[in-house]
C-alpha cells in the first residue's frame, strides 16, 4: 500500500494480510497505530513528522513477527529511539535523521538479525561504536558532515562494506578498522580530508611483512592521501578490484595489483611513465578513468586486451596517438576524449567493439572519420563548432547527440542518418529523454 497525501496527520490501520505500507512524504504524519498487521514486511515513513516517542509506542504496541525493512529516512524528529526486540529486522535506514550515538547502540542491540544500517547525513553523529554484533553486513554512515570524528567496528564477523565518505576520520580510524576487520570487502573514503599515511605492516613497530586483508573495493577519491597511503594498500590487499583515486595527491605510486579490474586516477599529477608501468602490471584492468591528468603527455599504452571503458577527457593528445591507442586496446566499448583543446581529427577505423565514442566540446575538431564500426550504438557531439569534414561508416548507431555544432556537421549527419530511421538530436534536454528511452525499449542491443 502506497499513500501518497501530504497532508495527512493520523492513521489507524488493522490488515491482517498487509505486508507493505509506503507513507513517504506524507509530511505532515504525526500519529500513526497498527492493530492486528501480523504480516507487514516492509514499514516506510520516509519525510514524515513522526516522532521518537510514537515509533516506540508503535513497535511497542504491535508484534511485527515478518518485518524486514524499516525506513525512517528524513524524519527529523527522530532522535533517541529505543526499540523493543525485533529479530526480523534486517534493513533500517535512519538517515538524515539526529540520532546520536546511544540510538545506534540500542538499534543494534533491539535488532541481532540486522545486515544492513544507514546513517547517512546525521550530522549529531560524532563518535560510532559497533561491537559484537554477529550479522551486520554493510555500514553507511556517510554525509555525517565533519562532525563524525571516530568509528569502531569491532567483533562483526559478517561485516563486508562500510561507507564513511565525507566525515571527518582519519588514518589512525581507518587503519584501526582495518586491522579489526580484516575480512571487509568495500571501504569508501572519499572526501575524508584528514587521511594522510597509513601502516598497515603485522607489527606496528617493526619492519616486516604486510597484513593480507580481504578489500576488493576501495573509494579514497578528493583526498589528500600520498603514494605512500596507495602503496601500503597495495602490498595489503592482493584481491583488490576497484580503485578509485581521483582528485587524490598521488604522483607516481607503484600499484602493482594484477588483480585490478577499475581503476579512476583522474585529477592526479600522475605521469606517463608511471601510468604505463601500471597498466604493464594490471593486465586484467577493465575499466580506467585518466580525466585531466596534465602530465599525461602522451597516450602510449600496452596492448591491453581486457580494457572496455577509458575516459581520457580533459587530456591534451593529437588524433595520431588516438589511433595508435585504439590498436592497443581492441576490445574497448566506451571511449571518451571530450573536453580536448589539442585535438584536430579523429579517425577510428576497424574497431569491431567501439559501442560509445564521446567527442563532446572538442572545440578545435574538424576532421572525423568513422569506418566499419559496426558495433557502434553512440556518438557524442555536443559543442564542436568546428567540423567541417565528416566520413562515416557506421549503420548501426542509435543516438547522435550534436547540439551546438558546426552547420555542416549538423547537415551531414542528419542527411546520413535520417535514411536509416536514427534521430539526430541537436538539444541536450531531448538527448537525455531520448536516450533513456533507446536504452528502456531496446536494453538487449544497446
């Protein structure tokens, strides 16, 4: 049951079968009672007025034996909630909430089955303490502004993913936590300003080996963290997949994880020489992202067989280094190389995999040449102004995204593909619409 009337102030429900209740943004809600809703599974007060006082009288005065998931996101009334015993609980989300420390202490102990606890954006959380809790999986305590000083999570065996982006931890909680959990999977950072160095060595004070931990994502973009942060992970964590880095202080790290399948080093001062040496070493990259790297002077790069997405927008390269990279990487699928002020031509010919080629506000682009990319399903050319030959080959494209182009370019491309039933779009507002719609109707070809 979905109600959707703001203006709602009371409810009284008695649904012996009723195993949903969705109350979001009824914002006016303040007294809500059950009688008799043995089988609701899913409880949803998002945006309402409810308070501490009356989700306790609530819980208290019925016995939810099939509740699962409970949603109190926004409700800024809550603030101390004290919850009787509720094994089937399993999802709570109290973000954007004021709970304080002490609400999340009784929260895990009402709920021992619980795998999954939000607190996103409760900006009265300054210190978090998890300990002893046998089922928590995945902690979101991210958003909790740069009051959030101080998180432990101890004696949580299950515990795979925690989230602290945008708080105010540092290195000493992040290092501590690793050591607590070494079976943890996921860790995001980003935006965690008060990183800096990290040991993450068996002893503390001795030289000698490195803790094996079990992280396979790892989230540390727009901080300040140095080579030696990425290094000390590195030696860590031998499954790590995910890494992302972007907007971080890193100059030429030694990451040599040939585990890694993703890998965002955009906004960093890394160079040529070491990006090669660490594409050398991650032959089983899939995924990079090098946006504006200024000392990234040129694109030479080892065939690399497994690489389907690259972002190298914001770069300075000339379309002859473009050609050279797409032999290199035969299996790419998404290419952007928007935003290049350098760049005059692009030719790309015999690249059976190509699915997107992004050339968004290239603002010195006039010559392209697209031939026999037959997988070829997007092209993107918003603001180049500056097209004046254009060769394509390439029957099987569906969205043409050109606003704010050069007329030729425009007439060209409306010519060659009005033929062939593709709609060439020149409004940024109609691409978008048009393009979740391609990709809604016809999900299995794009």
């Amino acid at each position: 049951m979905d109600i959707r009337d703001s203006g709602i102030q009371n409810l009284t429900f008695s649904c012996p079968n009723l195993k949903s209740l969705k109350l979001s943004k009824a914002m006016y809600l303040s007294n809500i009672k059950f009688h008799n809703c043995d089988s609701l599974e899913n409880l949803d007060l998002e945006w309402t007025s409810v308070t501490d006082q009356q989700v306790q009288n609530m819980f208290k005065d019925t016995d939810f034996k099939r509740l699962h998931s409970v949603k109190l996101h926004y409700c800024k009334n809550i603030e101390v909630l004290k919850f009787p015993l509720l094994p089937s609980v399993t999802y709570l989300d109290v973000s954007s909430t004021n709970v304080v420390r002490e609400t999340v202490t009784e929260i895990l102990n009402s709920m021992p089955n619980l795998t999954t606890l939000r607190l996103s954006y409760c900006q009265s959380l300054k210190r978090l303490l998890v300990h002893n809790h046998e089922n928590l999986t995945y902690l979101i305590v991210d958003h909790c502004s740069r009051n959030l000083y101080h998180v432990e999570v101890t004696q949580c065996p299950k515990i795979k993913e925690i989230d602290m982006g945008f708080t105010a931890v540092n290195s000493g909680v992040v290092e501590n936590i690793l050591r607590e959990n070494p079976h943890l999977e996921a860790l995001r950072l980003n935006y965690c300003n008060k990183l800096r160095g990290m040991n993450l060595r068996k002893n503390r004070e001795e030289e000698g080996d490195y803790l094996v931990l079990a992280l396979k994502e790892l989230e540390i973009a727009f901080t300040e963290i140095s080579d030696e942060f990425v290094e000390e992970i590195c030696q860590s964590c031998p499954e790590l997949q995910v890494l992302k880095l972007r907007q971080s202080n890193i100059v030429s790290p030694s990451i040599r994880l040939r585990s890694l399948k993703q890998l965002d080093i955009s906004l960093t001062e890394i160079d040529s020489f070491t990006m090669y040496g660490t594409l050398s070493i991650c032959t089983e990259l899939e995924r990079l992202e090098i946006a504006s790297v200024p000392k990234i002077i040129e694109l030479s790069l080892p065939y690399h067989e497994n690489l389907t997405y690259l972002d190298i927008s914001r770069s300075y390269f000339e379309g002859g280094e473009l050609e050279k990279l797409l032999v290199a990487l035969p299996n790419l699928e998404f290419l952007d190389i928007g935003t290049n002020k350098v760049i005059t031509q692009v030719v790309v010919e015999n690249h059976y995999k190509l699915q997107v080629l992004g050339c968004n506000l290239c603002a010195h682009l006039s010559t392209m040449r697209i031939i026999n990319t037959p997988a070829l399903r997007e092209i993107q050319l918003m603001a180049t102004k500056n097209i004046q030959e254009l060769e394509l080959d390439c029957p099987n494209v569906k969205v043409v995204l050109c606003d704010q182009t050069s007329s030729y370019c425009e007439s060209y491309l409306t010519s060659y593909f009005n033929p062939l039933g593709v709609k060439v779009i020149n409004r940024q507002s109609h691409a978008n619409r048009y393009l979740r719609k391609v990709i809604e109707n016809d999900n299995d070809d794009f």
